[in-house]
C-alpha cells in the first residue's frame, strides 16, 4: 500500500508554489516525520514531512510549479527480503527435456561446419586499372577561426557578448515575489520618506544599567528591535492612520498593531508578523520578535506567519547601512527604517558633544498619510527613543 505525498495548504489567497528540490533521492528510504522536500511559495519556505516510513517514488521533479492537494510521490511498503532460489545454471539444467542436450550439440557447432566445406576454386579476378594519385594540397596555416558576424551598432562596432563569462539560473519563487510586490508598491502607491535623527545615548545608557537583570528575570536580551518597536506602538496609538490601509475605495482601520520585522535570510528578505504587538510587554514582544527571526533564517515560518502585518520595521544599520528610503510592505500604509548608530559631533545646549546618533526614515502612502501625519509620527519615536521614560508612562 502506498502512501502518497500531496502539497500542503499554502495560506491564504496563495494557490502555487515551487518545488525547490527533493531531500531524498527516487528509490531512498524515508523515516516516518522525516522532510522529504523543500517547497517556496511567494511569502515563505516550507518543508513536507512524510507521513510514514518506506520506499519513495517521486512523481513530480524538482523545479515544477505545483497546487495545494497535488500529489508529487508517494511512500510504499518495503517488500520483505525475497527467498533464495536455486542458481539459474542448475534450474535451466533441471527443466531442461532430456533430449535437449544432444540437440545443442547439433545445433552449436555451426561455424565449424561451415569451416569444414570445400572452399570454392579461385577465379581471376581482373587487374584493378591504377587511378591517378590525388595532387598533394598545400598545408594549411593554424588560423583562428573567423569572429561571428553579429549585428553592429550606430558606429559600427559589435557589442561584446554578455553571456560568455556568466552563469544564468532562474530567479527563485521567493525573488520574484519580492519583485513583483516591490514593483506593485512603486506603482500603485504615492510613496514619500520623511527623516529624522535619534540620540541614542540615553536608550543605550538604559539597557546598559538593566540588560544583565532583564536577561536573568525574564530570560530574554534586551534588544534595541523590541525597543525601537515599543516606541512605534507608542507612536501609533498618537497617529493611527499609519496603521491603516486602503482597500479599493475603503480605509481599513485594524484594532491592533501587527508588527512586520524585515528578516534577511539565504532565500532573500521576508517579514514575519508579531501578531497583536500593542499588546505584548517588553519582555514578550523581544521574545516573539526573536522568535519569528530565527525561525525565517531557518526557513520554518509557515504561510501565516507573513500575513496580516499592519506596519513594518526594517534595520539596514546591521549591514553598515547609514541612510536609506524604505520601501512599503504591500498593503501597509508604513514603513520605518532604522540605520547604523554612529558617533557624531552635535550641538547641546550651545556645546558640541559627541553622541551616538542614528537617521531614521518612515516611508508612508501619501494616498491615506498626509505630511503632517507622516512627520508627527517620526517626531513621537524619536521622542520616545530619546526619553525612554515616556514608553513606560504613555505620555
């Protein structure tokens, strides 16, 4: 009895996916739970278990597009291990008639019968007539074959080839979802980025006294992500409509803050949501934050995991980024980016001080985000960053 593999459910309103590769090879012993393949649909990875122990059959080769409920192999039942049976010599031999002997005997000494017959007396055979000998040709010089004559340009000239020196592959499904969405963001969204800049020192000196007996209470650290997403939630609840999106000729209002944490991983950048953030305590959302990052670089987030964001955070200060516009996360109305803390000279109260500052940029839909809007929201984080005391008593 076979046991066949179908493709998963994939989420919500997604109806295909990539058959990446198979873990196994056709014919391989599969453990029961064991992963068996590696799907990609446009929001995330997944692996397929199989269900059972045995022998794997695909039916569906690597690289193909497939459908939830589409079958793409099966496990069958290792057959026990088969009886010894007598040599194939000695059966022949055994259900052979006994007069099939003497006819091989006959049957098998064919050439040498044809050996035996009186070869048959020569004939003449006529003197073939000499043919003339082919002229000798000139040797050839080593040359290098002419250039292909390709198509040339308004001075004459041939392009160089583009290929010669590289490797091609097909985008993955995961890049070219990323490029459709980011393609769908610029054309369908009026996206504007206002900045600001964020003295650090105050936040840093505040993690700096508690990190050690945050860790030890809560058994979490305490990092700068759930801090900086604390200060957006206290920045939303001031300037809601950055929360919202449009939808058709509607603006859809959430209740909640569904918090989008940009993750970088092998496959490309995706953003799993911490669902009901507003509502999670330091504690809990750097937990859930954390949670949601390790398992997108180890590609176990699950359709939902991507669904439903409301606002989205992204940090290229990890890769060294000083100052960048970010751009929306589809159907989100918002988008803040974070950058790299670095000294600077600045100027506090008529003296100039080193500080550690960061630049800050919040990408907006000018549609539903006036600018007014737009740049109360980035002043309200960049106080709460600045003063960490107002997260703490909502003011």
């Amino acid at each position: 009895m076979a046991v066949e593999i179908r493709i998963p459910p994939l989420g919500e309103s997604i109806n295909e996916a990539m058959l990446v590769r198979w873990l196994k090879d056709d014919g391989a012993h599969v453990e029961a739970d064991e992963v068996v393949l590696e799907l990609e649909t446009e929001k995330a990875a997944m692996d397929v278990q199989a269900e059972t122990a045995g022998r794997l059959r695909i039916v569906v080769p690597a690289g193909s597009r497939v459908q939830p409920g589409t079958v793409v192999g099966r496990i069958t039942e290792e057959a026990a291990p088969a009886r010894k049976e007598a040599a194939p010599e000695k059966k022949a031999a055994a259900s052979e008639p006994k007069d099939a002997a003497p006819r091989r005997q006959v049957a098998e000494p064919v050439g040498a019968t044809k050996a035996a017959a009186p070869a048959p007396s020569p004939r003449a055979e006529p003197t073939p007539r000499p043919e003339p000998s082919p002229r000798p040709e000139p040797p050839r010089r080593a040359e290098p074959p002419p250039p292909a004559q390709g198509p040339r340009d308004g001075d004459g000239r041939r392009p160089a080839a583009h290929d010669d020196d590289a490797e091609r592959e097909p985008l993955s499904q995961l890049r070219r979802t990323i490029a459709a969405r980011l393609v769908e963001a610029q054309r369908t969204a009026a996206i504007l980025t206002t900045f600001n800049e964020v003295d650090l020192g105050e936040l840093l000196a505040l993690r700096a006294r508690h990190r050690e007996r945050f860790k030890a209470r809560h058994g979490v650290d305490l990092g700068l992500m759930s801090l900086f997403a604390r200060a957006v939630i206290h920045a939303l609840r001031e300037v809601p409509i950055l929360n919202a999106r449009i939808d058709g000729t509607d603006v859809v209002k959430p209740r909640h803050v569904h918090l989008g944490i940009a993750v970088s991983t092998p496959r490309g950048l995706v953003v799993p949501v911490v669902r009901g953030a507003d509502g999670l305590g330091l504690a809990a959302l750097e937990q859930a934050i954390g949670d949601v990052a390790r398992r997108a670089r180890d590609g176990r987030l699950t359709p939902g995991d991507l669904a439903g964001g409301t606002f989205t955070i992204t940090n290229g200060g990890v890769f060294g980024s000083l100052l960048s516009t970010p751009i929306l996360n589809p159907p989100q109305s918002g988008i803040l980016g974070m950058h790299k803390i670095e000294d600077r000279p600045v100027a506090r109260e008529g003296q100039v001080v080193i500080r550690p500052m960061m630049y800050v940029a919040l990408s907006y839909d000018h549609r539903l985000v006036d600018g007014e809007q737009a740049v109360t929201f980035l002043v309200r984080v960049k106080e709460a960053l600045e003063d960490p005391a107002r997260m703490v008593l909502e003011v």
